[in-house]
C-alpha cells in the first residue's frame, strides 16, 4: 500500500517495526494477547524478550484508550509510539517513549522491565509466532481465508 494510504497509526508502527529490526527484534502487528486486547506492534528479541508498543496518532486517540493497561502483563517492557508533534506530557511517565515516522523512530525512553514469568514467556512466544506464521501463510496465498486458522 502507497504510503499516503497508511493510516498514521500504521505509519507508526512501521517506523517501530524498522528500529526495532535494527535492534535484532522481530515485530509482528495486531497481535491478540488476550480476548479484547489488541496490541499496535509486538516486538520479539533475541534472547525470547517481549516488547510492546502502542502507537497514538494524536491527543483524542490516546485519551480514547482506556485498555492500555492491560497489556503490561503480557509484555516485558511497554512503549507508547507517537510522532514528533505529540504532547508527550500526557502519557505516564513511567512507561516507555518511542518517537516514530513512517520511516524509522527512536527510542526517548525505556520502559521499566517487568520480567514475564515462565509459562506467560512461552505462551506469548507461541502466539507471536502464529501470528507470524499465519500472516506471512496470508500474502502468500491472498485468495486464502485464515480466519479458520484462529478458532
């Protein structure tokens, strides 16, 4: 797709995608760590860490989420991805600051490491590589329903 056919949120999370191949992670995008939860980008790192990103297109699209907490027990370290532009006093301070383009982003920030537990590491690890799998399975054959594949 064009790049001025992304959507900003997308924009944002292919700049993180970038930086974060940089650093040796894979990502994967719109991952479901748990019913109701849907996560921006879901980094994976060499040694099995869990990163994960939120990308927020503006201030009413961070005020309108109210689940964001919810995904810092599925994750080693949490980030929120914003551009340049983004009134970055408004979110936590005590969670990590991605700042992001269509093209690459930088990390402002670390988010504090909170070490998955064991079975939680292996359940996450399993369902980033599904997802992968599934997703690359889906370009492969475009005509191809995977819905079936997620029941």
């Amino acid at each position: 797709m064009p790049e001025d056919r992304l959507q900003p949120g997308r924009l944002l999370a292919r700049g993180v995608a970038r930086h974060f191949l940089s650093l040796g992670m894979a990502t994967v995008e719109e991952l479901v760590p748990a019913p109701g939860l849907r996560v921006d980008v879901m980094g994976l790192g060499r040694r099995g860490e869990i990163w994960i990103v939120e990308c927020k297109s503006g201030r009413a699209d961070f005020a309108a989420d109210r689940k964001w907490q919810g995904y810092l027990e599925w994750s080693d370290r949490f980030f929120w991805a914003v551009d340049q532009d983004f009134p970055t006093e408004l979110l936590p301070p005590d969670t990590g600051l991605i700042i992001a383009d269509g093209f690459d982003a930088e990390i402002l920030r670390m988010g504090p490491e909170v070490p998955l537990a064991g079975a939680r590491r292996k359940a996450m690890v399993q369902k980033f590589a599904r997802h992968a799998a599934v997703r690359l399975q889906a370009l492969r054959d475009p005509g191809l329903s995977v819905s079936e594949a997620w029941a």
